[in-house]
C-alpha cells in the first residue's frame, strides 16, 4: 500500500499506534474547588514572602560561591552569600511565624 506523504499520520505504524494504548491514562491532578478569595490574606501573605525569599536564597547560595570560583571575588562573592545566608533565616523565621499561628488558633496539637 502506497503512503501518502500529505498525511499527518502516515509517520506512525499500525505497531506504533497499538502500543500508545498499552499502557494506563495517565493520572490527572485533581482541580481545587476552592476560590482564592477564601484563603486567609495573611496566609497568602507569608506564603508568598517566602517563596520570594527562599528564591533570593537560593539564588544568592548558588550564584556566590561561582562568583568566588570562577572570577576570584571573594568581597562581592562573600556579600552576596551573606545576603543569602539572611534570605533563608527570614524563610524559617516566616515559617515559624506560620507554625505560632496555628499553635494560637489551636489547630495543631
């Protein structure tokens, strides 16, 4: 049987085609029924300082110790892994923030 070149599906064999459907569907994530309006606004609020901080963290512990590899600058290299180093204390000192509120509304024993 001749292939037609024009069509999208002449690429795939008959084998090719029975093995996409092998296997299982893959799982899907479940979607939220909850409107974002519902959520604390302090909650919210910590959560997204310290996912900022953690990023400035993580950033600045990786990016330092390349600055005083590669370039030799121990200064700016050490500055900006102290600046990291305060990035992620401020991330656990938000997460113990969290971890006290909870404790104050009773919901964690």
């Amino acid at each position: 049987m001749p292939v037609d070149p024009w069509d999208d599906d002449a690429d795939e064999t008959p084998a090719e085609r029975r093995a996409a459907n092998l296997g299982p569907d893959p799982p899907q994530a479940p979607t939220p029924n909850t409107d974002p309006s519902d959520v604390d606004p302090e909650v919210q609020s910590l959560f997204w300082r310290s996912v900022l901080m953690a990023n400035v963290a993580l950033f600045c512990l990786t990016f330092a110790p390349m600055l005083i590899y590669f370039r030799g600058q121990w200064r700016l290299g050490g500055g900006i892994a102290a600046l990291g180093v305060v990035a992620g204390v401020r991330v656990y000192h938000l997460y113990r923030t969290f971890e006290r509120r909870g404790d104050d509304d009773g919901r964690n024993p």
